[in-house]
C-alpha cells in the first residue's frame, strides 16, 4: 500500500513510498517512467526502513530524492550514484518541489505555525514568492517565500476555508496559472485562480480566488463536487 508518491520535474522517474506490511518492512521504489512502451522500469529502491515513510519528494533539478520518516528523520538519496548521503551537505542549496520543502530553512517559520493538533497536509510553492500549505482542519494558508524570521502566527497573508476537513490534495498547473485542491471528507474539489499582485509592496507575491465550472470567478460558488471537472 502506497502512503505518498511523486513525479520528478522532468517527468522521467517515480518515487513512491509503501507502508510496512506483516511481511516486509516500509520501503521506497523509484522507477524510470519515460520509455515508449510505458513500462515502468525500476530504478532504485530501499527497503528495511525503521518507520513508515511521511513523504518523499525530488528536488527541483532532478537529482536527489528526500524523505521524512514518521519519527521526523530526514533522509536523502543521490539519484545518480543511488547511495544515501548527508542531508548537511546540500539541504541549504536545493529547492524541492513540494513536501521536501518542510526542511528547507526558507520555508521554518511557516512549518513553525503548525503542531500536532493541526499538521501539515501538502505544501508547494505558487511562482516565485508565495508559499502554500494545506493542513488536517481543511484550511489553505499563503506564506510569503522565502518565509525566515516571521512568526509564525502573524507570517500567513491570505487563509481560505472552504473545505471542511483535512485536504488531501493540491497541486499547480503548469503554467502557474491555477491552483486544485480536493478532500476525500468533504468530497469537494475546488478550483482556484491565482492573481499575482505586480504592483504591490510584495511584487509577485500571489493570492488565490475560487472559481467554478464554468470558469468565471465567483467567490460565492459553491464547489464542485464531482470527480470530473469539466472546463
């Protein structure tokens, strides 16, 4: 059983993280994704882990894989020997696409906002210099990026409640220009425009604004809730 997985950014490999079972212990497989047959071929896996995996995550340009197991340890692989290494040794310098962003030391003010009572679901980043992060009561919260040396408490600029429980997923489009999150309680998908504020004192920092199916924006619209969004 799957508990997290991601695509690279070059959409060539795909890690996922399987949970422990009575007859193996928790493991993570990667595998070569871009062949013509669409046959995953295995690239590389480890296994005998101590805990369950939290997340997995590739960085931004493709060669390294991090992991969090669930008693915080932070792991890291080197994609192109296949050996674990030191996270001292290049944590400062990577950016990571989306989980793998909670150890970064531009993202610990924002992390410092949630605790136990209220964890972290996904974040990721919208452009440049805006960080987002879902959390377990459903609410969206937007962080300026870099985010060091805010408190925590008074860093967030923008919170959204439309769900009614933890979010399970969101992600970006490619082109940055929207933003879809879904919860499996709420079975409510939602779709966002995200504006960037050019002319502000924070220049491309982003907000977010609902939208429906038929793709007007509309605050007060209610959220889809079927699995097919239609444009």
């Amino acid at each position: 059983m799957g508990v997290d997985f991601k695509i690279s950014r070059d959409e060539r490999k795909l890690a996922i993280a399987l949970a422990p079972m009575t007859d193996r212990s928790a493991r993570i497989e990667v595998y070569d994704i871009e062949n013509q047959n669409r046959v995953f071929k295995s690239h590389c896996y480890t296994d005998n882990l101590s805990s369950a995996v939290d997340f997995v995550d590739f960085s931004v340009d493709n060669n390294y894989l991090v992991y969090r197991d669930a008693v915080g340890d932070i792991s890291m692989i080197d994609l192109a020997t296949l050996k674990k290494i030191s996270t001292n040794l290049v944590e400062f310098d990577l950016e990571w696409m989306s989980d793998g962003l909670q150890i970064s030391e531009k993202t610990k003010s924002a992390v410092a906002y949630y605790n136990e009572d209220n964890k972290i679901m996904r974040l990721l980043k919208l452009g440049d210099r805006t960080l987002v992060v879902t959390d377990e009561i459903g609410t969206i919260r937007l962080f300026p990026y870099p985010c060091e040396g805010l408190n925590g408490r008074q860093g967030y600029y923008g919170c959204y409640a439309q769900h009614l429980s933890y979010i399970s997923q969101c992600e970006v489009s490619d082109d940055g220009r929207f933003f879809i999150t879904s919860s499996e309680i709420d079975r409510c998908i939602y779709i966002w425009r995200v504006v960037t504020h050019e002319g502000s004192q924070t220049p491309n920092q982003a907000s977010i604004a609902q939208m429906g199916a038929s793709g007007i924006l509309a605050s007060d619209m209610s959220p889809l809730r079927s699995s097919m969004i239609r444009p």
